[in-house]
C-alpha cells in the first residue's frame, strides 16, 4: 500500500489483496481502493472472493476461457 501514496500510476492491480488478511483490515483496505477508485483511479482488482467483488463497481468474470459481464456466468 506504501506505493499508492507515492506517484499516481495509470493502473493499480491488485491480486487477492484481501486473501491474508482479517476481516478488519480488509475492510480497511476496500475502503481506501474504493476511495482512489471514486477520485479517478483505474483499480484491477483480482478476487476468489465474491463479497469482495461486489465491492467493486464492475465485475468481469471470467469461466471456460469466456469473459462474462456481471456475477452470472
């Protein structure tokens, strides 16, 4: 996270970013990707997790080498 405040990328991927951590400070987290997303930063976020990408405002999923728009494959 120390990188974010540090320059503005065009991009921010982030992988399971929540995987290893609490509930708390995965909350924590969201909330400031969520917060960087509403100012203008483009977010690739990468989940299992889908209560994590309901938080998200877009879902792509992807299933049988297939892209699907939403939580509905």
């Amino acid at each position: 996270m120390h990188e974010l405040w540090h320059g503005k990328p065009e991009i921010i991927l982030a992988d399971e970013p929540t995987g290893a951590l609490d509930s708390k400070t995965s909350n924590e987290l969201m909330e400031v990707l969520q917060r960087l997303n509403e100012e203008g930063q483009t977010i690739i976020l990468i989940t299992h997790d889908i209560n994590v990408a309901r938080k998200a405002s877009r879902i792509v999923r992807i299933a049988d080498g297939k892209l699907y728009e939403g939580e509905e494959v």
